[in-house]
C-alpha cells in the first residue's frame, strides 16, 4: 500500500497539518524569529528590488571590463542621480498639487452637498427609493467623514510608532544591497555545495528558475508601471486635468499591483475630473483604456515576457485572498510570492516525472 500514489498523498498532507499543528502549539518559539524577520524585512525587500533594478547595469559594466566595485559604485551615484532629480524636479510640483488638491476637498463635498440639496428639493419628480438612500446618504457624511478622519489619525499613530524601525530600515538599504552586488553570486554556489553532484544541480536549475521569475517580475512591472505612468501624465496634461502630476505618480503607482492596480489608479482621476469638468470623465476612462491597451499589447509582452504566465482570473483571486490575509502588503506581494511557489511546484513535478521515466528506462 505505501507504494500507492493516492497513499503518499495522502500521508504527504497528514504530516503537513500536523507540522502546522505543531507550529501552532509551539508559537512561543516562532514568534520571536518572525519578529526578527519583521525587523530586517524592510532593508532586504528593499534592497532586494534595487538589486535586481540595478544588477544588468552593472553586469554590463562588469563586461566592459569595469572593476567590480567601481561598477557598484556608479549604481549607487546612479540611484542617488535618480533621486536628486525627483527630488529637485518632480517632488516639488507634486507636493503643491498634493497640497492644492487636499485644500479642494471641502469644496468638492460642498458641491455633493449642494448637489444632494438639489435633488431633495426638485423630489416631486425622483421615486421615493432614490430619495431614502439620498437621505440616508446625506445623514451618514458625517459619520464616514469622521470615521475617515479617525483612521488617518489612527494610521498616522501607528506610522509615528514604526517610524525609528522604519527610519533604521532605510539606512540599512544601501549596505544590504552593497554586499547583494558584491556577493550575490556565492549565495547558490554556497546553498549547493552542501549537496551531492546531482541534487546541487537540480537545486541550481531552481534557484535559477526562482530568480528568473524574481527578475521578469521586478524589473518587468517596475518599468511597466513607470511607462503607464507617463503616459498618463501625457493624457492628463493633454486634456487638461488639473493635478496631472500628482494623479499620475498615484497610477504609477497602483500600477505595481497587477490587474487591480489600474482599476484602483483611475478613480481619483475620474473623481477629479467629474468636478473640473463632467465631461473628463470619459476623456479619462479614454486615457487609461488607450495606457493600459499600450501596456497590455507592446509593453508588457517586450518587457516581461511569458515567464510568469498567470491567467488574470489566478492573478484576481491570489491578490484578494492575500488582501484579505496581509492588507495592502498582501496585495503588493502576492503575485511575486504566488509566482514562486508556483515555479517550486512545477520543478518538483518535473523533476519527479522525469525520475520516474528513468527508472522505466532503467527497468526496460
């Protein structure tokens, strides 16, 4: 019977509820490792993803002959060129913007207010079921405005708690991807030498699966999410919307988030344009249908490829079930997480596969 393929699945997930069985009765031991995970989290994803941004660069210089560490350190007066000039260049105009448009919120309620009043006193006209939830709507402004106020406060109180831990993370960016640069390299070499010859190179055919799928991911959604972004600038300035800068780094940035990121970017642009002018409101759906169509067809394709290959209904159900599990951090690394154990799971399965096939060769 243990030779059974239905037997070995099953005592496969026998013995993986009861591993998860025990690490939930000895949590006293894991929960001080996952806090030290949380704690250097910061500076390894961080530098993490600069590493991979920046690791062709200096592979390129590398090739030219470039000692290594000069090469490492023209990507750091690369990135810090980058951000001077955010700094100096953008920054300031999206701080005003940012500053004008928070400044323009309570007129912006002011007009719904007044627009509602509108309605209630023209309601001979509008069926009873319109002017219940419109009342309703009206009364409970002051509740979502005071509960949207609370959890600013309350998500400023907890910023203000982590902000040394954070502070210290970001300091601790530039050495981690110093030594990622400089020695990143000798990580699978060191990983494999503790195995035999031939589970070392199954191993580095894994290793080298998993940061291919890392390097499509990053520096393919990066670089998509700063083409969308853009050409969004480009469409807002086109038609004129007021806080174009601001609303297109928001879309930049929602647009890290595969699939939902679009949706989510082109609602303050729509709310925004429906005051300035009701009619930018097609004109803005035009502008993110014309980016993402751009996105969709010439750019993602050329940049990242088919390595990830995940089908849009996968893509939707992962980012919601790891929203509902890790909020927005879920969310934003959920298709990366996702894509990776993916790809274990497609390597063991080949692997086993093709160790079966050899040994009915064996045997024939």
């Amino acid at each position: 019977m243990s030779q059974k393929r239905w037997f070995q699945v099953l005592m496969f997930f026998i013995l993986l509820f009861l591993l998860i069985l025990l690490i939930s009765q000895t949590s006293f031991i894991f929960t001080p490792l996952l806090q030290l995970i949380g704690a250097v989290a910061l500076p390894i994803i961080g530098a993490g993803i600069l590493y991979y941004l920046t690791k062709p660069v200096m592979n390129f210089l590398v090739k030219r002959k470039v000692p290594k560490i000069l090469s490492i350190i023209i990507v750091f007066l690369l990135i810090i060129s980058v951000i001077a000039l955010f700094v100096l260049f953008i920054w300031p105009i999206a701080r005003d913007q940012a500053n004008r448009l928070i400044e323009s919120v309570p007129g912006m309620i002011k007009m719904v207010e007044d627009f509602i009043s509108y309605w209630q006193q023209n309601y001979s006209s509008i069926p009873d079921q319109v002017i219940s939830a419109i009342n309703d709507f009206a009364q409970d402004i002051p509740a979502y405005l005071e509960n949207a106020t609370s959890n600013i406060f309350g998500f400023l109180g907890a910023f203000i708690g982590q902000l040394v831990s954070i502070v210290l993370g970001v300091i601790l960016i530039p050495f981690f991807l110093f030594f990622m640069l400089k020695d990143g390299n000798k990580l699978v070499p060191f990983i494999t030498q503790l195995f035999d010859e031939k589970k070392a190179k199954n191993l580095q055919n894994l290793l080298s699966k998993i940061d291919k799928v890392l390097t499509s991911f990053i520096q393919g959604q990066l670089l998509v999410s700063l083409a969308v972004g853009i050409l969004l600038l480009i469409g807002y300035l086109i038609i004129g919307l007021q806080y174009s800068v601001i609303l297109a780094l928001f879309g930049m940035l929602m647009n890290v988030i595969p699939f939902l990121g679009p949706y989510i970017a082109v609602i303050p642009a729509l709310l925004v344009g429906a005051f300035q002018d009701p009619m930018n409101i097609f004109w803005v759906a035009i502008i993110m249908l014309v980016a993402q169509q751009i996105e969709s067809t010439l750019i993602s394709p050329n940049v990242m490829g088919q390595v990830l290959n995940l089908h849009p209904l996968t893509v939707i159900t992962v980012i919601l079930a790891a929203g509902s599990i890790a909020g927005f951090i879920g969310i934003l690394f959920a298709v990366p997480i996702y894509a990776i154990i993916r790809t274990i799971a497609i390597h063991f399965y080949q692997t086993y596969v093709k160790s079966k096939k050899d040994k009915e060769d064996a045997l024939i």
